[in-house]
C-alpha cells in the first residue's frame, strides 16, 4: 500500500485529529471555475500515520525524516488523470503541509462522470435556469460510504473503523471516547475544534445561500464542522444561488 493512500484516508477520516483543510472555490456563471486548497497536519499526526500504515501492510513506502508525508507526484497524476481538470498546481512547502490548485472546466461535465444509478450522484447538482445558476450539496450517511467504497484506495480497515460506516448508531461522546483511546488525549479536541472550511467567490452576485456565511455580495463561507461528517446523524445540506 502507497503511503499516499493513508495520506488521503487522513484527509477524509482522521483530519479532526489535527488536521487543518482550507478550500476555495471561484466559480462563473457556465459552472467553469477553479480550486485552490491547502492541508496541513501536526506533526505527531506523521508518527500516527506512519504506525497505521506499517500495521496494514508491512511492505509500505515510508518516507525519510525529511521527505514530504504526502507523495505528490501520485496525487499530480491522479487529477492529470481527469480530462476536465487543467493548470494543475501541487507543492509541499515542508513535510506536514501541502497546497495547490486547478481548474475545472464544468461543474456538470465532472458530475456527468458518477454513475446517475449510485448514491454518490446524489451528493452534488448543478442546475441553470435561464441567468440563475444554482449550486447543491447534500451529504448523508449513504452517500459517503457509497462514495468510500467505490474507491479502491478509501475502502480500507482505516475507514471501515473510524469512518460513517462505523458510527450507525453512535452519539458523538461514544465517537469521541472511541477515538480518544484509539489515537490518544488530543483527538478529543482536535476533532471538536476542526471543520472543513469552503469559501465559495461567484462572478457574480449571490442570490441566495443556506448553511453559511455570506461574507460579501459574492463570496460565501461554508464550515462544516468534522464530527458532523464523521457521525452523520442527519443530512447535511448547503446550497448556493448566484447569477
């Protein structure tokens, strides 16, 4: 197993153990836009990972002590892959941190690619009547597992233990007992203090928005708090209107 794939199950299960996701997102009206991101993680978090990774599969590629936890070649090649995504943008300025950007060119050509018949089809629509482009994300228990096991490189012990599909049933203080004696002390508040944070800039004028801040006439911040991600205990929903 390629640490690179630990490396993104801790940007989707374990970032609310010390991780920190920024992402922003400027979109035109056509559904064109670009994304430009930054993730970060403590530095404990690497000896973490590190562990996890020699546990699953003792043959890991681990890197040295002052190579980057994030293998970005693997990753550059997983999104030159996607033939909508161009000027493609990758570095780690040190071993914990990673930033970069690309540009897509339809939101709706991207979508137009997840089988409409799976879960996943339903977690994102992009919709234009006439001059109102209208953006939604509905995000349910279904929908991520759906979405995990449908990649190779997610459907993994890691998630299957600590990701929504073990938490059915769960009440947050059950979640976060279980992963403080999984990970440690610091969990419990690096879960309760991360969020996923979203600032979307439209060309443009928001109409409307439900589930953030509107910071502006056209830039609105979701912040989507992890454990709720994690626990999933009801539908999460964000929409954006803009023209």
């Amino acid at each position: 197993m390629k640490i690179t794939k630990t490396i993104i199950l801790c940007l989707l299960i374990l970032p609310a153990v010390s991780c920190t996701m920024k992402q922003e997102i400027l979109l035109d009206p056509s559904g064109e836009g670009e994304v430009r991101y930054e993730v970060g993680m403590a530095s404990y978090l690497g000896e973490v990972i590190t562990q996890m990774s020699m546990l699953l599969d003792p043959d890991t590629e681990i890197p040295g002590e002052e190579d980057s936890l994030f293998d970005l070649p693997a990753i550059e090649q997983g999104f030159s892959s996607n033939e909508n995504l161009s000027a493609i943008e990758l570095s780690s300025t040190d071993r914990h941190n990673m930033k970069g950007s690309f540009r897509f060119s339809s939101v709706e050509d991207m979508l137009a690619q997840v089988d409409q018949t799976t879960p996943q089809s339903k977690m994102i629509r992009f919709s234009r009547d006439s001059d109102v482009s209208k953006l939604d994300v509905k995000i349910t228990r279904d929908t991520v597992i759906a979405l995990l096991e449908s990649n190779p490189a997610l459907n993994n012990p890691l998630v299957q233990n600590f990701g929504p599909a073990a938490t059915l049933g769960l009440s947050a203080a059950d979640y976060l007992d279980m992963m403080e004696f999984a990970l440690g002390e610091e969990s419990r508040m690096g879960i309760q203090n991360s969020s996923l944070s979203i600032t979307v800039k439209v060309a443009g004028t928001i109409l409307k928005q439900e589930g953030g801040e509107t910071l502006d006439a056209s830039t609105v911040r979701f912040e989507i708090p992890l454990l709720d991600i994690l626990i999933l205990d009801k539908t999460l929903g964000y929409s954006l209107s803009y023209r």
